[in-house]
C-alpha cells in the first residue's frame, strides 16, 4: 500500500458517519447489506448514506455489488488489513541508518 493510498483511507474512517457505516458494514459481513438496510439501521438520510458511501468505495473500504435491483455493500477487510499493516511496516526496527528530518521540512516516505 502507497502512502497516498492509506492516508485516503485513514481520512475516509476519521469521519464519524463513515466509521458507523463501515463498523455496521463489518458486523454484517460477509453477507454485507443493501443500501436500505444501512439508512435504517444507522437513520441517516439517503443522499448523506450515498454521499459517505461513495468516499468509501473511492478508498476501496467498501466494496459494492448489484445484486437484482439492490446494490450489497461489504467491508473489505484486506483493504483495513493493508492500512494496518502500513502502520506497523518498520515496526521497532529502530532509526540507525536514517538522518532526522531538517526543521522545516515535511519527513519524505520512507
């Protein structure tokens, strides 16, 4: 996983609604639920569900299929596993080749 790619992701779950969406979406799974089924469980107005959905999907937290005429929606747990596991990517491995970033100037990716 990219940086850009898990910043997007970690953004996406700092919301409060998208992180009830995708916390109703992981209690569900794998079966997931359909669009309905989400607005009646967390009573949020449909274009604000669709709106939050959509950053979801964009991030690849929620994965969506249609099914019939209702569209499923899923978690996807490898996407969250990967975000995890960019956190702990050097996890304790220490600092000894590396030189501390300059004030003044953002840490580059390492």
């Amino acid at each position: 996983m990219n940086r850009d790619l898990a910043a997007k992701c970690l953004s996406e779950l700092g919301n409060l609604t998208r992180l009830d969406i995708f916390r109703v979406l992981v209690r569900a799974s794998p079966k997931g639920l359909n669009i309905g089924e989400i607005q009646a469980r967390l009573d949020i107005p449909a274009s604000t569900l669709a709106f939050h959905l959509r950053g979801l999907v964009e991030a690849g937290l929620v994965v969506q299929e249609k099914v019939g005429r209702e569209v499923r929606c899923r978690a996807n747990h490898r996407q969250v596993t990967m975000v995890v596991e960019f956190l702990r990517e050097k996890c304790c491995m220490g600092f000894v080749e590396e030189e501390p970033s300059r004030p003044g100037r953002r840490a580059e990716a390492a």
